[in-house]
C-alpha cells in the first residue's frame, strides 16, 4: 500500500512557493486520507537507500512529527492516532525503521533513531512492541560500526524518551551492558564509543538499581572515568558530562570516587581545551547544588530528616579547590562583558567560587583573602578583575560577622576603582562587587551597617557618575543602586539616607533610559529595575516626588504609543512593557496611602487609556505588564473602576482567552480578582461573560495547567462580589469544582512538584468554596448550597485524613469549614457534627503554632457551635 | 544529543524585577483575598445608624434645632476610624453600649448569660491604630494617648504594610491601678465585631488579647496595662465566684451581659449591672457632694409638651410640668432637671409607672450628658425599699450539674 512520494517530498523543498505549495497541499491531503498508507510510504522512503537524501531526511522529519509534538494536547492526539493503527502496518513501519539503522547514509540511520525513540515513546508504555530492546541489543555485537553507532544512539533516545518504570529491570541491565562495553576503551570506534556515553547519560535515570549494587557502580563509574582520559575531544567531553549528571543523581553514592574525581577535573581544569574544562568545573557546581539543598534542607543543623546524608564533599576539597578555582579567574576573555552569551573558564570558575562560598561560609574566607590581597593593586588588569571577581563571588555565604570588617575596609577602595579604574572589564566587576556589598551586607537585619550617614553621599555620587559609563558599566551601577535602595526598605519613614538624594537619583536613572548606546544591553532594563526599587523602597518624604513621577512616565508610554505606527519592533514591545511595569510599582506605592492616593487618582483616566492602548500591540510581555498594572489601578481606584470596563471588558476576554501565552491568562485571572473586588456587585453585568471564559478555560486541555487553581480562586472572588447572583453559575461551577475537588483529594506518592501543585489546586477550590459560601450568607437562598454540602465535607474530611496539607491548604480548608456552618447553620448542623473535620480536624488547628489556622479555627468553632446547639 | 548548555547566570540576579512585579502581584492578590474573606466571615454588616439608639423617634421638626450634618448620619467603624478631633468625640460619645440596672431577674439567666464582676473606674474605649493608642471617655473626650502593645498601638519598625492602618476598638474601664480592664470587645485588627454575640466576642477577646503581649506588665515604653476581667456562665457556681472570689480590682457590682446580644450602642437591656453594698461602694446615688442623700433624686428631660421623660428610647414619661411653671423658672425643652423623689413614691402597675411623687429641686449639673434611665431610677428606688438580693439571684440560677454540658463548651476564666 505504499506509495512513491519522492517527487512530492523534494518539490515540498523546492524553491518556487507555489511548486512548494502544491506538494505540501498534497502530503496534507495524503495524509487526511489515508494515515497509515502515509506512514508506511514515508518509513519505505526513508528506508530506501536509492533515494535522494533530501526526500529521505523531509520523510523521516514528517514521521518523527506525526508522532510527537510540543503541544500537549497535539501531543495526546498524536499518540491516540498511532495507537488506534491496525498493528500489521504499524509492523511493517517499524520494520522499515529498524532496517534504516543499517542504512550506508548516516543521515537517514541518525532519523531512524530518533523516529524509533518516538515510536517506543508511545508503545512501550502500553506493554507494546516488547521485542524491539531485544532486537536493538542483537545489534549491537556483531554489526559493522556505523549500525552500532546508530543503535546506541537509539538506545539513547529511547531512555530519553520513557520513563524508567517501563523497561523492566532485565532491559536495563542489558541495555547498560551494552552501553558500557560500547564506552570501553576497547572499542576502537570513537563514533561508537562517544555513543555509547551519550546514551549512558541518557540512561542514567534508569541505573538506580546498578548504582546500588557496589560491583556494577565501580565498573560503570570506571568505564566513565577512563573515557575522560580518551584522546578524543568530544569523549573526554561527554565523559565529563556523565560525571555531571551522575552527581546530581547518584551524589550519596560517590564518596569512594570523589578524590579520584577531583584528580582527574583538577588535570581537566588546567591543562584540557575549554569546552572540556566547562565540564570539569561544572561537575563541582553541580556538587555545591546538591550539598546547598541538603544543607538548607537540614535547617542549619543535624536532625537527620534529610534522606540524603550531606558528605561535605566541597568542605573536604576546599583546600585544592578553591587555588584551584581562583586560577580560572585569570583566564577571561578580552570584551567577555560586552557579549550576552559569552561562558568561559573565568566565568565559570567565579560561579563556582561563588557557590562554594555558599556551601561553606566562613571557611573559604582565609583561603580566598590572600589571592585578593596579592592582586587587587596589580598592573595587570586581568590581576585587578580576577581579584574582585573572587571578592564579589565570596560576598554571600560566609556570615556578617566575618564579612563586615572587610567590607568596611574594602569599601572605599572599591569606589575609587569604580570612578577611577582606566579598564572597563576591572569597572564592570567592581559595580557588581559593590552591588553584592549592598545585596548581602546592607540592610535593617545587620547589626552594624556598612553604609552610614559619611560614606553614603560618596557611594551615591560614585554609582551615579558611572551610569555615564560604558553600558555595561552602567548597567552594572543601575543594579548596585537596586540593592543599595532595597537596604533601606525598613528604614522607616523620615529616616533614609537616600532621602536628600532622591531626586538626583530618579533624574539620573531617567537620563540612563534615554541613553541612545544602550544597544543590544540590558542597561535600559537595569535602569527600569533600579528606579522601580526607589520607588518601592521610597517613604513619605519622597512621596511627592514619586508622585511627581506619575506624569513623567505616562508621557514616555504615550510617546512610544505615538511612535508605534513608525517602526514597531522588539524593543518598543519591551519598552512599553518596562513602562508598565514602573507605573504599576508607582500606582502600588502610592495607592498604599490616602493622601498620595487622591494625587494619583486624577491621572486614573490618563493612566487608564494609555494602558489600553498597549493591548494594541502584539507583545505578551507589554499585555501582561498592562494587566498587572490595570490590577493594581483597580485594587487604588476601588468601586469607579466601574467606568472603565465597558472598554475594558473585552480586553479581559482576550486576556482570558490567551491560551498560547498562558502567563497574560493566569495573570488576568487574578486581575478579575482584584476588579470583583474593587467593584464587589456592579461587577454582575460582565459576569455572564467573564465566568463562561473561566468555565470555558477550566475544560480546555490546551490551557497550562498552572492557571487552573488560580481560576477556581477567581470563582470565589466573583461569588463573593456578587452573592446570591452567582446562584445562576452554581450549575456549572459546583460539579467542576467538585469533579476537581476528587482528583487532587490524594496525591498518592506523587512527586514534589506534583504534590505542591496538588496543594495549589486544593487551595483554589477551597478559596472557591469560601467565597461561594460567604457570598450567600444571610441570604434567603442559602438552602441552594445545600445539596453540595456532604461532598464538601467529604472532601475536607479526606484532606485530613490524607495527611500531607501543607499550612495554606490547612487555612483554607479550616476556614470553609467555618464558612459552611456559618452560611448553613442548624440545618447543617448534623452534617457537620458527622465529619472528621468538625472533630479531630478543628481540634488539631486549634492548637496549631501557625497564628492564620489557628484564627480561622478559633473562629470556625464559634460557627460549628452556633450552627450544631441552636 | 547535543552537550547540554551550562551556562549559568553570570553577575545576573536570579530573579527578575519583571518575574518580581509578579510575584508582589500575586502576594498582594493573595492578601486582598484573604481580607476580603475575614472581611466576609467578621463584618457582614458594619453599617449602623448612629441616630437611632439614643436619639427620640425622628420626628420631623424643622423649624427650630439645626439638623446635624446629615452625611454623619450613617458611618461604619471602618470610616469612623478617620474621623479626627471633634468629630471623633461626638461620634465615640454614642459609641458605648450601656447596661440596663437590673430590676427584674431575666428567665433563664443560667444559659443564656454571662456574669462578671464590673471594676470600678472610668468607662472608656481604646482604639489603637496607626501606631498609637488612645482612650476616650463616655462623652468621647480624650483621657489617655499612649503606645500600647495592642494591634498596631505603638510605632514598631516591623509594621506590615497591609495592616498597619487597621485597629482596633476595645471597650473598658481605666481603674485606679493604671490598668486597663477590658470588659468587651468592638473591633479587633480592622474587623468589626458589632454583629458577633458576646459569646463570641468574650471569646476573642480572651484568645487575642493575650497574643499581643498588652497583658504584660507595664514597662518604660508602655506604662498602662490591659487586663482581661473573668467571665463566668451565669449558672450557682460562676454567679458565685463573680460575686465574692478575689479579684485584682476592687469591684463595682456585677454586670450581665446576654450570650446572643450583639454589640449595641446606647442602652440595652441585654446587659445589666446589679449591685449591694457587698460588691460595691457605690450602691445609692450620691449628689454632688459626695453624700447619699436623704431623698432620692432623679434626673429628668424636660420635653417640649412639658413631660418629664426619660433617656430611654422610647422615652419614659414621669410627670409634666405645667407651662406657667415653666416660664417662671425660665426652662426650655430639652433642659435636664433635677428631682427629689417625696413620701408618695413612685407606684407601679404591672411594671408601668402609674405615679411618680416628684419634687422640682432645679436644673441639673452641667456635666450631666442625659437623663437618668427608666431602670435606673427603678433600681435606686427599689435599693430604698426593697432591693433586689444576692439570695435572690442565686434562687433564680440552677447549679451547674442541671444543665447540659454544651453550655461550658466555650469557658471564660480569663
């Protein structure tokens, strides 16, 4: 049933459009047709070694995407497609595939492989195709080389693609004997053998059980560390990254090697090509994550809760690691600062030093001072930059009390070199330096501080004069002034050294946005950030002159509104939404206090169009910076937003509609929140609208599931807006919430990500409930709610016996409780008294520590009482 | 399989402002949400008219009298709580919730009421907010401004933003041992508990107050303490210990106060005070020196048709005055008179007053901000002749074993 498609696949390559046209329309119709007589042509096609490469590498690409794609709910229809195929010519599809492996042409062998992987991807979670681990395996022995190649590297994908639990056991072993015996040094192929560890490094996560055994984990880790010895560039690479993804894997099962390890990165680090070297660093990075999490996980202290024991691996290896690191420092590249994708061995180096600092605290400080000391003053440049980088990079870690004294002595020096350094790069790290001075070391939690009433005018001055710079200097300065900004948050009112210079501030980071140098660097955004700090970090004194701003920024967003039609581009897309973004931090400011409030409030109308207009433009970014603001306008404007939704309304649709970019969704979810609030009832006529966008989302499968919690919120939002109106949504939005309410009861084992968005979910359908019940409290339609009471019960009941809420679900869950008996009272009475929760639930949260549960409980008890005696 | 990109952040912080914007976003989202919930779950209906708990029936009287400004009218505690100076005092001033004097015993006050001994000492409210405290008389006037540990009651450095501009309202009274006694509670970080009942409320107190630290002892920075005053379910055994057990203050009859009573501005007869001379000094009415005297003397509105009539709403009428008398003495309606009560007494008749023997003694001291209440009047004159006993009480209470057990579910030992 095969048919030709040569000609058609190489005219779907040809350079006249409408031959191109044609041929395309063709497939599709071909394709609509008849699927499988499709596939079957397409895996003869790509099988045949007498055809052209071209047509050949279009029909395994064409395959490869009928069976997968980055859209999930493509990617759900894709495999019910090839499920549903008569299991005779799927065979023969296979058939071809596998025969392609042994292909001469190794372009058509590379797309068999991964087409393979796809295939397996679907079937062998179904307990399907069970023969083709075997067949694949008796590849690999006897074979000529490329078919090897091509086998591992199927391998590879294929451990890729699946996840563990459906090889069993038996496969893998025989998979890593064969991959391993493929990274033998004995393998004279280097094609094989580099294979051979790029699919070990693909079938790590199915190694725990031979990791565990002492025997298995010695060869393979041998195996990987002989190949990092290989004369052969990329193997050393590759071996390298083994070694990266083994620590973060297996990292309680390499004390034995560790030293070995450090031998053979420490050789890789001074002697091997760059790209090589990266690696070798970067499997000691890899070490400080794990250790960092282990340590933060045991709280400072030993209580052995931690599953995985910490080895102080890096504590151990400090004092070979850290020469070893600060070495690297001295090897940048000339401009690396100018280049936004620059990663070289210096820039490694310093990133590991940073997290060893972060591991170890105060221990790296004796070893790292005398490198600073030695070279801070040097001539040579790259001397003066490597020792501030390592100063700068041990700034976080190690504690104030250490810290202090040397910032204090280090500081003034560092502002000289700012102002004074004639090398851009030594400039550069010092801005960075003094930010993580301010970041770390600086703020109302210190005890002693290290900026004070003397030295503040010249830091100010100093960071002020180099946003004159070189852009990436100056960018450098906009962020050491976020953080000299955001020390001052708690200063309180009156008090803020920033306060007399304020002004001069604002002026400046405004002079920085305007700059016409600022390229392709990030020094706008830097400067956007840094004025959004003063603003938030700023106090009454300053008040007017951020509100002063208001005006300021509206005329900017106005003018790259005007300009649009000229050249609309990227970076008026970003600038727009930079603007946004500021007026939403200023509008949340002085939306914070009565006074500065009433000033805004006249601008609300300005403000209000400018920002639908941005809607206008075609940036997800701008749209949800818009939205957030438009959020923050309606939380200051309160209940005379009103006049604004007619126009706004359909911009709230769109934004709910968004299912592509689903962060504009999730974030005009919670902007009909802050509008259900602000208008509370006269919210009712865009009501029917909003809530069949929400109720439409929630039984979409297109939606990103993160949005869908946030919805169920946004019920109880509307519900308590508007009370016993929302009886005409109780239909529809009761039997989701409860169908919801089911799945997420148990997570089962579930892993950490899923259990926290399990938690998300309970806690926005609790919300929902919460809402939905106080909304109909004191209403003379409260008895509608009770046919759902039982199931809420239900639910609460089993989120307590599940035992795994976390303190927010705990409130929530209390707190609806409450709502319930509050809302219902007597006639619910016996409900109540027959759950869990009115018992042993409560009980617990009324003597919980967390003061949030234990108000909700306190006062949920009073309900239940009331509800359960009269 | 490309070599994985390692490529970490370089001299970049790990979050950006934008992702920031975000998360503040979803913070303040989040609070708003739960304000609006607490919102939901304490303060269904803050609104309450100011005029109609003291005020006589609104009749319509437009020719003398200008009207109060009539946006006043209607304030929730949310907005009173901006109100500054004068207005704050007039509008404190009709604030307190007030007992009735018992002369009667109310049914079945072994269930459905609380019983406590009252301190002596000046009634007031505490409101703390904005980082100070300040305490204001029955007449609204200020008595005290001072940092407290109550909720936003002194300038701390960790104020939260989001609550900072709630407070808190409690209802007390300033005792001679700088102390203050809360006996109610109003409002309690930014939520109003007019519409809760005084179990609930009796219940918050206990459990809020405490977490503040306003209970401690006085220090440098906060020289007035607050303390709670213990509450008993009115059964044998807790009208007893409110009655004679020891207490830190010294004691100013007992006060009752209804479970299922919400919080009512002005007189209600769902609180009432009783006192003798065993849990009070001041058992009769003394005049303005300080002496009993020998008649009782009552204190009067004179109305505009001449009745005598009393600060209850409605008002009560005791007697009329002629219109010649009237011009004689120079009164107007609306004058506060003074009263002796004569031989004839007062005479009742199925609890109305039939009677009332008065002797015009002459206009009253100004301080005076009302008349004297019906209760009131009744209270003294029974005190005179035959009062109402502690025996009588304790013969109207069942003990504890006779009722059911959910009564105790809430305790209140303070």
């Amino acid at each position: 049933m095969a048919m030709e498609v040569t000609q058609i696949l190489l005219n779907a390559q040809a350079v006249d459009g409408a031959v191109r046209k044609h041929a395309e329309d063709n497939l599709k119709q071909f394709q609509e047709q008849n699927l499988p007589s499709f596939l079957i042509s397409l895996a003869g096609e790509l099988a045949n070694d007498e055809k052209p490469v071209e047509s050949r590498r279009l029909a395994g690409l064409i395959l490869k995407n009928a069976l997968d794609s980055k859209e999930q709910h493509k990617k759900i229809e894709f495999v019910q497609r090839w499920l549903a195929i008569d299991p005779t010519f799927k065979a023969q599809i296979k058939a071809l595939l596998l025969r392609t492996l042994s292909s001469p042409s190794h372009d058509a062998r590379s797309t068999a492989s991964q087409v393979i992987a796809k295939v397996a991807g679907i079937e062998l979670p179904h307990k399907q195709w069970p023969e083709l681990i075997v067949s694949l395996l008796s590849n690999v022995h006897q074979l000529p080389a490329p078919t090897r190649q091509a086998t591992l590297e199927t391998l590879g994908y294929i451990c890729e693609e699946v996840s563990p639990d459906v090889v069993d056991q038996d496969h893998v072993n025989k998979i890593l004997t064969a991959v391993v015996q493929g990274m033998n040094s004995t393998e004279q192929n280097n094609d094989v053998r580099l294979a051979a560890i790029q699919a070990l490094y693909n079938a790590l996560g199915f190694a725990q059980a031979n990791f565990s055994n002492d025997m298995e984990r010695d060869y393979i880790m041998r195996i990987v560390c002989e190949a990092t010895l290989s004369p052969e560039i990329k193997i050393r690479r590759a071996a390298f990254e083994c070694l990266v993804a083994i620590s973060s894997t297996y990292y309680e099962k390499l004390a034995q090697y560790i030293q070995d390890i450090f031998t053979i990165t420490a050789k890789a680090v001074k002697e091997d090509e760059e790209p090589v070297a990266l690696q070798a660093i970067e499997f000691w990075s890899s070490i400080c994550d794990e250790e960092i999490d282990i340590l933060e996980e045991y709280g400072g202290e030993f209580s052995g809760d931690s599953e995985i024991p910490c080895y102080y691996f890096i504590k151990q290896a400090l004092p070979f690691l850290v020469p070893m690191l600060l070495e690297t420092l001295l090897k940048q590249e000339e401009d690396q600062d100018q280049d936004e994708g620059a990663w070289n061995i210096a820039m490694a180096g310093g990133t590991c030093l940073g997290l060893v600092a972060r591991t170890v605290g105060d221990d790296i400080v004796p070893l790292v001072m005398p490198f600073i000391q030695e070279n801070i003053s040097k001539p040579d440049w790259r001397q003066r930059e490597a020792a501030t980088y390592a100063f700068g990079s041990i700034l976080e870690g190690p504690s104030p009390e250490k810290l202090v004294p040397l910032v204090n002595m280090a500081l003034s020096f560092m502002l000289n070199a700012l102002a004074n350094d004639p090398n851009n790069h030594v400039k550069d790290t010092t801005a960075w330096t003094l930010g993580r001075m301010f970041e770390f070391l600086h703020g109302s939690a210190l005890d002693t501080p290290i900026i004070n009433q003397g030295n503040c005018q010249q830091i100010i001055a100093v960071l002020l004069q180099s946003m004159k710079d070189v852009p990436n200097v100056a960018e450098k300065a906009c962020g050491a002034l976020y953080f000299l900004a955001q020390g001052f948050e708690d200063a309180g009112s009156a008090s803020s050294p920033l306060t007399p210079f304020f002004q001069e501030i604002v002026q400046s980071l405004l002079t920085v946005t305007h700059r016409e140098d600022t390229g392709e660097s990030r020094l706008r955004t830097a400067a956007y950030e840094a004025l959004n700090e003063v603003v938030r970090c700023s106090n009454d004194d300053t008040a007017p002159m951020v509100a002063q701003l208001v005006s300021v920024i509206m005329r900017e967003l106005h003018q790259t509104l005007e300009s649009q039609n000229v050249s609309s581009d990227d970076r008026q897309n970003e600038l727009q939404g930079l603007l946004c973004g500021c007026l939403q931090v200023i509008i949340q400011k002085l939306g914070s206090s009565e006074p500065t409030k009433l000033h805004l409030m006249q601008y609300a109308d300005q403000i209000m169009s400018l920002f639908l207009r941005v809607f206008a433009s075609r940036s997800a970014t701008a749209h949800e910076e818009a939205m957030l603001a438009i959020g923050a306008l309606a939380y200051a404007t309160g209940p005379e937003f009103v006049k604004y939704m007619q126009e706004f309304y359909r911009y709230l649709e769109m934004g709910l509609q968004n299912f592509e970019d689903y962060q504009v969704c999730a974030i005009t979810v919670g902007v009909v929140g802050d509008v259900c609030r602000a208008l509370e009832e006269k919210i009712l006529p865009f009501c029917d609208g909003i809530m069949t966008q929400l109720l439409r989302d929630l039984s979409s499968n297109q939606l990103h599931r993160s949005v869908k919690p946030p919805i169920f919120s946004c019920f109880g939002d509307i519900a308590l807006a508007i009370g016993e109106n929302f009886e005409k949504y109780l239909q529809f939005a009761m039997p989701m919430l409860q169908s919801a309410a089911e799945l997420c009861a148990h997570t089962n084992g579930a892993d950490d990500d899923m259990t926290e968005y399990t938690n998300t979910l309970r806690n926005g359908i609790l919300e929902a409930y919460s809402g939905i019940f106080q909304g109909f409290k004191g209403s003379p339609k409260t008895q509608l709610l009770m046919p759902y009471a039982q199931h809420v019960l239900q639910f609460l009941d089993s989120l307590y016996m599940e035992k795994d809420m976390d303190d927010v679900v705990t409130k929530a869950a209390i707190g609806v409780l409450g709502d319930l008996a509050d809302t219902l009272g007597s006639p619910a009475g016996s409900l109540i008294q027959q759950s869990v929760s009115s018992k042993e639930f409560l009980k617990e949260c009324l003597s919980s520590d967390d003061h949030l549960i234990k108000e909700s409980a306190d006062w949920a008890k009073v309900t239940i009482t009331r509800a359960i005696s009269y | 399989m490309a070599p994985h990109d390692l490529r970490r952040p370089f001299k970049r912080p790990l979050i950006s402002d934008q992702e920031r914007r975000r998360q503040h976003s979803l913070l303040r989202q989040a609070q708003n949400r739960l304000d609006a919930q607490r919102h939901a779950r304490f303060l269904a209906s803050t609104t309450f008219s100011l005029s109609s708990s003291q005020n006589l029936e609104p009749q319509p009287e437009p020719e003398h009298e200008q009207e109060e400004p009539h946006q006043k009218e209607e304030l929730d505690v949310l907005e009173a709580s901006n109100l500054k100076g004068d207005e704050a005092r007039k509008w404190f001033a009709k604030q307190l919730m007030h007992p009735e004097w018992m002369i009667d015993i109310p049914e079945n006050l072994t269930n459905d009421w609380f019983v406590f001994a009252r301190p002596s000492g000046k009634r007031c409210f505490v409101v703390s907010s904005n980082g100070t405290t300040i305490s204001r008389l029955r007449n609204g006037s200020i008595l005290h401004r001072f940092p407290s540990k109550l909720p936003n009651g002194a300038r701390t450095k960790e104020v939260s933003s989001s609550s900072s501009h709630s407070y808190s309202i409690l209802d007390c009274i300033f005792h001679e041992d700088q102390t203050y006694y809360v006996i109610d509670m109003v409002c309690w970080r930014g939520y109003s508990l007019y519409d809760c009942t005084s179990e609930f409320r009796f219940f918050w107190v206990n459990s809020k107050l405490a977490e503040t630290g306003a209970c401690d002892p006085p220090s440098y920075y906060h020289k007035y303490t607050f303390s709670l005053v213990p509450v008993y379910s009115c059964d044998q055994s807790g009208l007893c210990s409110a009655y004679s057990a020891p207490v830190s203050y010294v004691k100013d009859g007992l006060l009752f106060y209804n479970k299922h009573a919400h919080y009512q501005a002005g007189i209600t007869p769902l609180a009432l005070v009783w006192k003798d001379e065993n849990c009070s000094q001041y058992v009769m009415d003394t005049d303005n020196k300080g002496q009993v005297p020998n008649q009782q003397q009552v204190v009067l509105e004179l109305q505009e048709d001449g009745k005598l009539a009393t600060c209850d709403d409605p008002p009560m009428a005791f007697g009329c005055l002629d219109g010649s008398f009237i011009q004689q003495s120079d009164l107007h309606s609306g004058y506060l008179l003074r009263f002796a009560i004569g031989e004839g007494g007062l005479v009742l008749a199925d609890g109305k007053l039939e009677k009332a023997d008065l002797k015009y003694l002459g206009k009253a001291n100004r301080a005076r901000a009302s008349a004297d209440s019906f209760s009131k009047v009744m209270f003294q004159y029974n005190v005179r002749h035959s009062p109402l006993r502690i025996d009588d009480l304790l013969g109207s209470v069942s003990s504890p074993v006779d009722q059911e057990s959910e009564t105790c579910d809430i305790e209140m030992d303070g």
